[in-house]
C-alpha cells in the first residue's frame, strides 16, 4: 500500500446508513474533533496534498539507516544518540530477558511487577549517577508527571520554565501545588516570582522544575544559576535529563554532572526512550525523597511496570555507555560539524548545544511540511515541527535534526547537501551555492 493510499484508507469516513427509526444524537463535546477534520480545515488540506508528515510508518529500522514506503533513508530525526536500537548485544539481551521472564509483569511495581532486573537498574542508575537511590517508571512522561505529583501537595508552590516539556506541564496540572511558570530561560523573572513568593507565603515548600536539555531547541539550562537560586530561596531543584543522560556531562551523567553540579541538584529524571534504546524512565536523588515518591507517585504505583526486555535493554545501554566512551566524543564531534555546516550554509540553528540543532524554515504549516516531503524525497527524514500547541513559536516552523553516535561523515554530508538543496528550491536560502 502506498503513503496516500496509506491515508485516504485511514481517514476514510463512511457515513452511517440511514434507517427509518434512526435518531440521530451529535454531543456538542465533538464539535471540536468535526471541525477539526473538516474539509477545508488545515488536517484534511495537508493530508489532501500528501504532505502529512505525522505517523509514518517506518517499515524497518536499522539505527541511523530506514526503510520508509519502501525507499531507504538516512535518519536524522531519531533520539537514538548512542547509535544502539540495533546493536546486536543489545538485542540479544532483551531476547534473553524475554526468555527468562516472558514478555510484560502484568502488574504493578508495587505489587507483583518487581523483578530482580528493577531493582539491579535502580542500583546501577542510582551508582552511576552518584545518587542515593533510584526509582523506575514505566515511561518518561509518567516519570515527570508522577515526580511532580508525588513529592508536592497543597500548599506547595511549583516554578516551571514555560518552554517545559509537556510531561512536566502535565504534572504540574495534576499536582495540589500551585504552579507560576517563568519566561523561558529567563532567571530574572525566576527570581522575582520567587521573592513574591517569599514575601506572600515563607512557609510554603518550593519546587523548582526545568527541562536540562531543551527538547526542540537543543540548549542547555543554565544549571549553575538555578542551583544558586533555588539554594537562596530555600527550593528544591529537579532536572528532567531526558536529552541529557547518556549525551552530555563526563560520562553522560546529564546536565548537573556537565556543570560539575551532581551534588546540589535534588532531583534528576530521565528517560529510556532515547540514548538508552528503549523505553521508561527515572529519577534519582537522596533515598529518604526517593523511597517518598516510590510510595506517593501515582504514576509509579497504578501502573505495570517497565517488561524485562525493556529494563535489560538500558542495563545492557548502560554498561555499553561506560565501556564505549568514544560514543560520547563523537557524539559531540558530529554536533559541532553538524551546526558549522548549517549554519556556514546559511540556516539559522538558534543556539543549539547539544545534538538537537534545529534548522528554522520560518514560515507557513503547509510550506514548512512540503519542505519536509521534499527532504524525505532526497533521502532524509527529520521531524517538522510547526507552531501548533505551542511547540515553537509563531513564525518559527523548524526542522528538527538529531544524531546518533553511529553516523558517517558520508552520512552527515549527504544530510547537508540534502537541506542546501531543499533550502535553495523553498526560498529560506538564496546563496546559489550547492
């Protein structure tokens, strides 16, 4: 089946046959999804044009290569950061695990989900990231939404940077906590929601919360001058590492290990989804705080734990991460050439930092996806990201490329003349050069 029959087969809406007796009940609760796929709405237009680029099917995977409607590609839009989806050792531990435990847990970690394999991860996560102890989650969405929901209640006011992932905004929602959001990156407006805070409610606990790698972005938070700040107001610190662990810091430690910081940051949380290859999440700190969330975090406790394929993926990840430490210096190598090479070219990457470097097209939905169709035409798949919900701001469509470990000078090379080429036919550079 082709990518547009793919679609018009999906979005295909056949109309209820029509009986004499039948009454027919619309809730006004489904006005927004009716217009939301009517016609002449933006959805059906893009989909109409074949330039959706949302859930594709990807066919095969092979780390930094993928079969997408048949044709190769080169991935650059993956999370994969140390290369291992498809690295044989990691595949054959998830097998084994599949073999000695069988496919899921069936249950809760707090009740029949716990096996040895969640609490030797716990042990080792909590080891390398030089913390007390280490509690698991079943994803990396549930880990920030629980956090943040098990350790604040009533009374407690939560300081959330207002470009945070949307896990931690969920938690925020879910929390008893009231929550003020602070510009983005901007430790001035911090700092005076905090002496409001001071000065109206002294008694009320405090929790400082703030992605350490910004996901769309690719910038680092500035650790030092929140681990400075919450000290003087008395607040707790939490970094969600989610594109940090396994990326930046000695050894891949994250943001607070990047600034020599582990041991003034309360709290860190990352996910498996990405340089661990798999998927789940967690969260470090003192044991006393750790123990707290384990029995308070709602997330943690309703819901089956992480399968042992899963958990064997990231001990396997992790014992690769420390022995293979040439992953993390070309990991960076690659970032630095990749954003020398944008921008040399002339794209705008904002201030990336990290292997997220966005590439900005600038302009309408639709052109920024048909920029998109035509890099996926060139042989490059990267992920659009529009001013939709908020994700970036208005005026500022972007490519989001990301990179692996495991990525050839070729490989990178190919991704370069790609977006000149693409660049040059949409207007966003207009150098002449190929």
């Amino acid at each position: 089946m082709t990518m547009p029959d793919f679609y018009e087969k999906r979005n295909a809406m056949p109309a209820p046959e029509e009986t004499a007796t039948s009454v027919t009940f619309e809730p006004s609760l489904f006005e927004k999804a009716r217009t939301f796929m009517a016609s002449d709405g933006l959805y059906m237009r893009v989909n109409s044009a074949g330039l959706y680029p949302y859930f594709r099917p990807i066919e095969r995977n092979e780390g930094t290569r993928a079969i997408i409607n048949g044709k190769e590609v080169i991935m650059a839009g993956s999370n994969n950061y140390l290369g291992l989806t498809s690295d044989s050792r990691v595949r054959e531990a998830a097998a084994q695990a599949i073999h000695q435990y069988g496919t899921g847990c069936t249950g809760s970690r707090f009740l029949n989900g716990t096996l040895d394999l969640h609490l030797e991860l716990e042990e080792r996560l909590a080891e390398f990231m030089g913390k007390q102890a280490c509690v698991l989650f079943s994803t990396g969405y549930m880990t920030n939404m629980g956090v943040i929901q098990g350790i604040t209640s009533k009374g407690d006011i939560l300081f959330s940077d207002k470009d945070n992932h949307s896990c931690i905004v969920a938690g925020t929602q879910v929390s008893l906590a009231e929550t003020r959001r602070y510009n983005h990156d901007d430790l001035r407006h911090l700092r005076r929601l905090l002496e409001k805070a001071e000065a109206e409610r002294p008694e009320a606990g405090k929790l400082i919360v703030t992605d350490g790698v910004f996901s769309m972005s690719g910038r680092i938070a500035q650790v030092p001058e929140l681990v400075e700040i919450a000290e003087e107001f008395n607040a707790a610190l939490m970094l969600d590492d989610a594109h940090a662990v396994g990326v930046i810091g000695p050894g891949g430690r994250g943001s607070a290990a990047y600034f020599g910081l582990d041991e003034r940051v309360p709290l860190t949380t990352g996910t498996f989804s990405k340089s661990f290859a798999s998927l789940g999440g967690f969260c470090t700190g003192d044991r006393d705080v750790i123990e707290y969330i384990r029995h308070t975090a709602s997330t943690h406790i309703y819901s089956a734990s992480m399968p042992p394929s899963n958990v064997a993926t990231v001990l396997k990840c992790l014992e690769i991460l420390q022995e293979e430490t040439w992953r993390l210096e070309r990991l960076w190598e690659i970032s630095e050439y990749m954003r020398e090479g944008f921008r040399n070219a002339g794209f705008n990457v904002w201030t990336s930092q990290t292997p997220i470097i966005p590439v900005v097209i600038g302009s309408e939905m639709i052109d920024a996806f048909q920029f998109w169709t035509d890099l996926l035409e060139e042989g490059v798949f990267v992920n659009p990201v529009v001013p939709w919900r908020g994700a970036v701001p208005q005026g500022h469509a972007l490519m989001r490329t990301s990179y692996m470990a495991t990525h050839t000078n070729n490989d990178l090379n190919f991704i370069l003349d790609a977006f000149r080429r693409v660049g040059r036919k949409h207007g966003v550079l207009n150098n002449g050069t190929v």
